[in-house]
C-alpha cells in the first residue's frame, strides 16, 4: 500500500475550505490537466456523505473512470472518499481541516493499493505515486486559491484566476 500525505495552509475559515473541498465544480476545475471530468452520481455542487460521483479523466494518455463514495463526513473537520469501481485495488483519501487561529489546515491523506501485482508496485515506483502527489500540489493550489479569496465556483475564464 503506498500512502501519500500533503498539509496545506489556507488563510480561510474552515467552513469555506471543507465546502471547496467537496465542491464538484472546483474539483472538476482544479483537474482541468487532465480533462476530468463528473459523469455520473453528483455531477455538480457540494458532495455529502453516501453520495457517489463517477469521474473520467485522461491520465497517462488514457481515458479512465473511477467512481468513489463519500463514506464518512463530519462537517467541517473530515470526510473520505473511496473507490467504489476503477482501476485501484483500493483507493481511500481523507481530507482532514484543522482550525489554527485564523488559518486553516487541510491535510490530505492518500493510500492506495495497485492491481497487477509486481509490475503494478513498480509503476507506482517509477510513475504512479509521483504524478497523484502532484495532482494533490495542483489541486490545493487551486483550492487554497479560491478559498482565500472567498470563492465558492470556479472562475468561468480560466485567465480570470
């Protein structure tokens, strides 16, 4: 199992950057890179606890679908989203907010488990691993963007970020 961990200082309040979290929109904004995009389930605002979505996106030149769950929620400290069907043996991530004075920390813990065995562990080595902690770099970028500029969508022109 491979286990990814990211913290992110945001100068929001903490309601603002739980919601940004599970904002589709934002979500499908901030994976723009690769065309991801909601096809099914929640499509669009905020995602609650027992709601799926199924994303598709284009990573590593091909389309793939991957359809996750939010299993657990308690607003505005921590959800987990978790692979439903994709291509992962298992894939959880938990999006932990913590308030210090008036920042907020967002903590992102990803572990994930490769199919194929040998060759799936050393895809992850050589590929894998390196390009999911950039997608998370990326992505909080982005969320901690809006967040302190109080911004609940996506900009509509990307030149207007």
């Amino acid at each position: 199992m491979t286990k990814i961990q990211r913290t992110t200082t945001i100068n929001a309040p903490i309601e603002i950057v739980f919601n940004n979290s599970r904002n589709i929109d934002i979500h499908q904004y901030s994976a723009s890179k690769t065309n991801e995009t909601a096809i099914a389930g929640i499509t669009s605002g905020l995602i609650n606890k027992g709601e799926t979505v199924t994303w598709k996106g284009k990573h590593f030149g091909i389309y793939m679908q991957h359809e996750s769950i939010i299993s657990e929620m308690d607003f505005p400290n921590y959800f987990v989203d978790e692979q439903v069907k994709g291509h992962f043996k298992s894939f959880k991530h938990e999006h932990i907010f913590q308030r210090k004075e008036n920042q907020t920390l967002m903590i992102d813990i990803l572990e994930y488990e490769t199919p194929f065995g040998f060759i799936g562990k050393l895809m992850d080595k050589i590929i894998l691993k390196n390009h999911l902690k950039n997608f998370i770099i990326y992505r909080n970028s982005i969320l901690k963007e809006l967040s302190e500029n109080h911004q609940h969508q996506p900009p509509q022109n990307r030149n207007t970020f």
